[in-house]
C-alpha cells in the first residue's frame, strides 16, 4: 500500500532580477525548473531513495513533501491528502503530524540556545503534549545518555548532533521521515552508525523513508526502491539490485562508473561527459541527450516518458 503519491509533481522558482534592472537591461524574466513532471509512490514501511547530482531537484522534491514548499504543479498525496489543496484544516493537521524531516546539517538543524530537552521535545510541545520524560526515553534510544538532555548543541560531535535530530523526528511519533543527505557530513564509520541506527529504528517503529542522498553505496545498503534524478526528471526507477546490476539508462550508468568501488582499485574510467545544462534553459527532448553517448536525433526532438522495461522504470528512448 503506498503510503505517499508523488504525481506529476513540478517546481518551478521565479529567478529573475528586479523590475528595474529587467527595464534598464531589457531582460525577459527567468525562471528556473527544479522539479519536471515527477511521479513515484512510497510504500508504507519501505525506504524510497532519490539519487543524482547536485542540483538535480533532490530537496526540493523532499521540501515540497513535507509542505515547506508549494508545488508549481501537480501533487504530493500522503494517506490520500493533498496538503497544498486540501481544505479540511483538520485532515491536513492530522497528516502533518505523521511526518517530520532530518536536515542535511545536523548542527545549524539545531537552535545552539536550546538545551536539547527543549529541542527534542519541541514538535510535541508545540501541539501541547506531554513531554515529561520524552527526551530522556529518546535519547537513550538513539543510543545517547539520559544525562544529556540538560547539554546544548555545541558539546556534542556530528555523529551525536545527527542522533539528536533523529530523536528529535521521532518525538511526535511519525509514520513518515524525510531524510535529506543525513550522512553526507559526517566521516564514514559515524555514517555507518547512524545508518545501523535508522534501520533498527524502521523495523523498531515501522517507519516509511524518503532518504535523498548522492552516496550511492549508502542507496544500495539502506533503500528498499531506488530513483535517479537529471535535471529535475526521474529518469529511471528500479530496486538496488536491479539498479546496481543492470543500469538501464546512460545516466544512471554513468553515475554508477564514476562511484568508487572497493575491488577495483587502479581502474581505468573515463570522466563524465560535459556539464549539467543550464536549468533556466534545459535542452529539449531528453534533457541528458548533450552527454548522452547513445544520443539520435529523437533524443533531441522528443522528451521520452517513464515505461516499464524488465522490471524497472526507465525515461529513455534508447533504453535497448
């Protein structure tokens, strides 16, 4: 059962300069396409990951899910509700309650003049809920000391502070947490840690993820359904094992070439081609077609749609 339904979900910013400048300077106004034509499902209990580069529209899906940001178009239902149409104030209140979001950086996450009792215990007292004794049972389930609740932010290191945050999402009791890159600042044997940790957490609590990262190893190890973003478009869906095994689109094929790999050390790889488009003026057709090595002239003229091709989603029209 999908317990968020991501359709056709598109952001676009308005990036132009002041009216002024636009006059003096006789510019047309700029806007800049985060996210284009995006949908997927989450099911309930399951950990849906979304990869790519940086800039490929990654947060902005995971802001937009959690209502910090307002879809252009299209929709973002979880359990059903759309929080940006829906105008029963009471559903919308009860669907917000289920979902809370860990930041990318742990400590500018956290208000440095809080004490973390306060901090972790904040999304229930900001609904007036009992919060005797919360913080305490938190901490020491994210594998943290009782005794640290009287602390502040700054005595603590990166892994603790990302342990915090998690205790923190877990206060109000959540069906649904958005993880946006929680491991990319920390060193790699603390990011193992908090990983273990998420995972005992989800079986522990039966927690749904959206978990946006670059790391592709850190995808394959936590992720139950993987996405690949270019650009702001999902250009192929699959599960870790088909993803990692069989790539099916040049992009993800690409991506998977440059990651590091343990057993390969010394290996001869090309470098990526070209750069990622302008998002204020993306190539038509198949946003990947510049850097494409299977590019035809379809793949400049025609946007492919997402199809199924051997148990996996894929946008591309030379997937074969």
């Amino acid at each position: 059962m999908a317990l968020v339904s991501i359709k056709n979900l598109t952001r676009i910013f308005d990036v132009s300069k002041p009216w002024l400048n636009r006059v003096v300077e006789r510019r047309e106004k700029a806007y800049l396409t985060a996210v284009s034509d995006v949908s997927f499902d989450i099911k309930e209990k399951s950990v849906y990951a979304l990869v790519g580069e940086s800039g490929s529209g990654k947060s902005t899906i995971g802001k937009m899910l959690v209502g910090l940001l307002r879809p252009s178009e299209g929709s973002v239902e979880i359990r059903g509700v759309d929080l940006a149409r829906e105008q029963d104030a009471a559903r919308v209140d009860a669907v917000r309650a289920d979902i809370q979001m860990i930041f990318q950086d742990p400590f500018a996450s956290l208000n440095p003049r809080w004490r973390v009792r306060d901090i972790i215990a904040e999304p229930v007292a900001a609904r007036g809920g009992d919060t005797k004794g919360l913080s305490e049972k938190l901490l020491e389930q994210v594998g943290l000391s009782a005794r640290d609740a009287g602390k502040f932010p700054h005595e603590f290191s990166g892994g603790q502070r990302q342990r915090i945050c998690i205790a923190r999402a877990l206060a109000s009791e959540p069906k649904l947490i958005v993880c946006d890159e929680p491991t990319s600042a920390l060193d790699v044997s603390v990011q193992a840690q908090v990983l273990n940790l998420m995972s005992d957490l989800q079986d522990d609590l039966g927690l749904t993820y959206l978990f946006i990262s670059h790391d592709l190893t850190v995808v394959q190890h936590i992720s139950d359904r993987v996405g690949v973003l270019y650009l702001g478009r999902l250009v192929e869906e699959a599960t870790p094992d088909d993803l990692f095994d069989n790539p099916k689109h040049p992009y993800t094929q690409m991506l998977l070439a440059a990651a590091p790999q343990l057993g390969s050390f010394g290996r001869d790889v090309p470098p990526p081609k070209g750069e990622i488009p302008d998002p204020i003026n993306p190539p038509s057709g198949c946003a990947y077609h510049p850097r494409c090595p299977l590019a035809q002239d379809i793949c400049k003229a025609e946007r492919p749609l997402m199809r199924d091709l051997r148990g996996a989603k894929v946008a591309c029209h030379m997937a074969e």
